[in-house]
C-alpha cells in the first residue's frame, strides 16, 4: 500500500534525502514500505481519510495505484 506524503516543496530535497519517492503522474510524493513513517516529519503525513489536492488534475484526488 502506498503511503502518500503532503511535502512542501521547500523541503523535496530533504524528502529525497530521506528516501521519499515523487510520483510523476499524481505530483505527490510517497514513502516507499522500507521506510520508517515515523523518521519523517510528522508535518508531512497525510491524516486517517485526508485528501490532497491536486490542482493540476482538478480535484481532490486519493490515489489508488499500488507500487
């Protein structure tokens, strides 16, 4: 299951860094399962049943896709 993640983008280095991916068609970053949820910010963790926005796409959007 794919753990999407709310990083600003003043901190996507840092998100690299800490091993987050960046998903291409969402424009969402993500956690792969090998990483730790509780060694990154707690600013950027998405709550139990909240939505992100994706501007781009024109809705709030909950990805489905698995990796």
């Amino acid at each position: 299951m794919t753990t999407w993640l709310n990083v600003p983008y003043s901190e996507k280095d840092k998100a690299k860094a800490l091993g987050c991916r960046w998903d291409t068609y969402y424009r969402q970053w993500w956690k792969p399962e090998a990483i730790d949820i509780n060694n990154l910010p707690i600013h950027w963790h998405l709550r139990e049943g909240q939505r992100w926005s994706n501007s781009k796409r024109g809705a709030e959007v909950v990805p489905k896709r698995a990796r």
